[in-house]
DNA sequence: TGTGACTTAAAAGTCAGACTTTTTGTTGCT
DNA sequence: AGCAACAAAAAGTCTGACTTTTAAGTCACA
C-alpha cells in the first residue's frame, strides 16, 4: 500500500501539489481540468475536487473560459501544513527550512516566556522528562531517540504557552527538527550545550521564571539559526 | 450583489465554514452530505467540493458510512487567511485578537531587525513615507487614515525581512489593526508615542540599525499587548 | 484605419442518477 | 459470551447532459 487509501482525490493531490510547489508549472501555466482528469485517470468529479483544495490553498485560481491557472509563489498559503510538506519534499527544500526555522526562532522564546507562566503540573513535569531524555540519549549515536524527546520538548513549550498559534507551530517545529537530523550535517552527537540549555529551560519553567526561560531558548534558537548560517557579522 | 459570485460551493462554504468555527456544531457533531446538500438546495456534487475543503482545512474529517465529523478546534489550521477572516466574523472573536497580537508581538521584532539588513532602497521610502503619513494624521480624528498608512508601514517592514513565512503575516497584521481601529475603544487620536516609534523604526531601518529596529518594534509590541491588558504583573 | 456591437466557442460550473466500496452494527449460531 | 455472516448506510466514483460565463474573433460602420 503504497498511497494510503484516503481517496482517489487525495492521491491525485499528491502527485499535483508537489510538481505546483516545485514550480513544475511555472507562475500563470494554464490547466485544464479535462485534460488533468484524463492525465490522472479520474472523472471530471474527482478532478474537481483536487482542484478546489488546490483553490483554498491559493496554489491555483480556477476561472470559466480560461481554466485553472497556476497562481505566483507568493500567494500561496505557505502555513497550510500540507503545503509545507510538499515544498520541504521538493528542490528548495534548504530555502523553506532557513524561513522555517527564522520563524521558529521568533516564537520560540516567547512561548517558553508564557509556559512559565501559565504551563501545568502535568506540562513542567512532561518538559522535565524529556529534557532528562534528550541528556539520557545525547551520546552515543542515539540521534533517533533524541529527536522523539526534542520534539515532544518544543511541542510541550508551545502548546503550554496558552496561546493557539504558538501551539499549532508544534507540527511544523517537528519537521524542521527532524528535517535537520535526517538531511542536516549530524553525524556528530548533539551539542552539549545546547541540550544543558534545554534543562534550563525546563528548569526555568518549573519554577515560573518567564524571563530566564524566555533568554534561554533565545539562546537555543541563535544555536539553530548558526546551524544555517543565518548569522549577524 | 450581496454574495460576489464565486461559484456555489464558496457561497455554501460562507454559510457553512462560519457556523462550524463558530462551534454551532458541536466537535464530533456528524453532518450527512446529502443532507446538507438538500439545506443548502444544490447538488452533492457541489457539496462534496465544499466538504473537501472544510476538509482540507481539518475543520471536518468525511469517513465512510460514518459521515462528516467536526473535528476538535484545537485541529483546525488556524493559520488558514479564510478560517482566521471566519473566526473574527464570530463570537471569539476577543480570544482571536489576542492570540494574533501575541503572535505579531512575538514576529514583527524579528522582522524590522532583518528588514535594517535587507530593505531595499524602495522599501526605505515606502516606510519613511508611511510614518510621515501616521504623523500627518494622527490627529484631529482621521482615524480611518491612519489605519491605512499603519497597515502599510508593518507591510512593508514584513515583506522587507526577506522572509516568505513573516511576509505573509501582513494579511493578518491589517486584520488585527482594523479590528482594534473598528471594535475596541478606539475613540481618541492614536497614543503620540506610538507614532514616534514607528518614525524611529523606519529611520533605524533606513540606517541598517537592526538592533535598535527591533528594540523599537518591539517597543510598539508591547503597547499593543498593553491595549488588550496581555501585561505582565 | 479604428472602433464598437454582435457572434461564437471554449472551458468551468451545475445537476441528476446509477453504481461501487467501505465500514459499522446487528443478528443468529455455537 | 463470543464469533461469524450479513445487511444497510453513507461516502466515493463515474458518466453524460446541460448551463453559464467570458475571451476572442468578426463584421459593419464611421
């Protein structure tokens, strides 16, 4: 099972969405949804559908007379997480993981700076946990394991933090973890320094301190945007 | 021309879409597309288009012989111009214009810091003529002027980062200040320090200051967390 | 030659109906 | 009580006919 069966509409999709966000179809290409239905093997309906997901997602405009038009890069709803996954899946894949992770860098503190404010029992105790588990797993080649308690981390920051925004990023902060593990330079353990930052983190948290915990995952996020050469001279 | 003719399915989806993320159907609530089809007098083919993109914006999950669920709010794509545009229109509307201050707080900073890096000469004077726009009208009740040359200056320095994710945060930066200037006790001229601080962020952009561009940002940030008594005690 | 009104045709949009597939819940047997 | 077969409900798919919009071409007239 290859394409899991979520519908034939969803398999055209992505197989469409990819080769629009790669610009396969450079900016203003005209489709026709006849012709896409009978290149895909699928009715009319079926088309239709895609195309209207395509729509929503300001990928394409469709017009009457005219056919279904690709709409320039920067219209595009670049927060919609499936196109997220399509544009980190194609060519610039870099470029998507430098915006990413800017934007990351933004959110990031000031979501740490609300979790220590208003995070849980349950939340200080969870971030705790998988700080221990990122030192438990921080050497000797266990980057799989480490990412899991990285990303359950940035997750618990952002969703304590209170703020629905901050807490949908969660997903999105996922891919770009686990995009630097799997195709990043990261032969090496991870730095030691950065994974006493993220105890302090915890730490800062727990004990309510939104300013440390706010300064401290600045400093986590200077480290991520060194990692991409996004640097001030 | 009350409902501008995009099709059928977009007028369903303007009845529809508002009265999900409205919470009229309770999450898990199960809606028929044949039903729905019959309320809203169109075809199911029809229906099926605008299903599909509720669907696309995991407002709703369809699943066969079960029917079109509501799905939890907390799974919705918040970020979605169309969902955020819908949400504003309803009740939380409040809790809305907070978290998307907190988020444009978090954001704008990081933005005019990389804006003093990257600005064009153009954008330079797109900002330097925004702020001496907010000058010119901050007083003597032209609120709905001011508005327009506030919308355009955090545009611009958006746009100037470089950045496609901040960049396309200005749909939603303008729905924030038009919602304060429409809906919240907006009676008076705008706060004089306000003004000059937009003034000081163009210049400090126009001299590549990027830290004084973001302190000052971040200046403005608080002010706007202040309005909507997000303050720290 | 230019311009404005009329015609044409291309493509999306809409609809109705028949059929398929998946999934759930029930029933009946051991 | 547990399991297996069965029935029905709802989404999914396909097809074909029809409507609507609108870009573009045409023709007459100034």
């Amino acid at each position: 099972m290859t394409t899991k069966d979520r519908g034939l509409h969803a398999r055209v999709l992505d197989s469409l969405g990819p080769a629009i966000t790669a610009g396969e179809y450079p900016e203003g290409s005209v489709l026709r949804t006849d012709e896409l239905a009978q290149r895909y093997e699928v009715s009319r309906s079926v088309m239709r559908e895609a195309v209207r997901v395509l729509e929503s997602m300001h990928l394409v405009a469709s017009r009457r007379r005219v056919g279904v038009t690709v709409r320039p890069a920067g219209d595009w709803n670049v927060y919609d997480p499936q196109v997220i996954r399509w544009r980190l899946a194609g060519a610039d894949r870099p470029r998507q993981l430098r915006s990413l992770t800017m934007l990351r860098s933004a959110v990031e503190p000031v979501a740490a700076g609300l979790a220590a404010r208003y995070a849980s029992a349950e939340q200080c105790a969870a971030l705790t946990e998988c700080a221990l588990g990122m030192v438990a797993t921080s050497r000797g080649q266990q980057l799989e394991a480490y990412l899991v308690h990285d990303i359950e981390f940035h997750r618990v920051v952002l969703n304590a933090s209170g703020n629905e925004m901050f807490a949908h990023l969660g997903d999105l902060v996922a891919e770009v973890l686990a995009g630097r593990t799997h195709h990043q330079v990261m032969f090496e353990d991870p730095d030691p320094a950065a994974v006493t930052l993220h105890v302090s983190v915890a730490e800062a948290v727990r004990e309510g301190n939104a300013e440390r915990a706010e300064a401290l995952t600045r400093e986590i996020a200077v480290g991520a945007l060194q990692e991409l050469d996004i640097l001030a001279p």
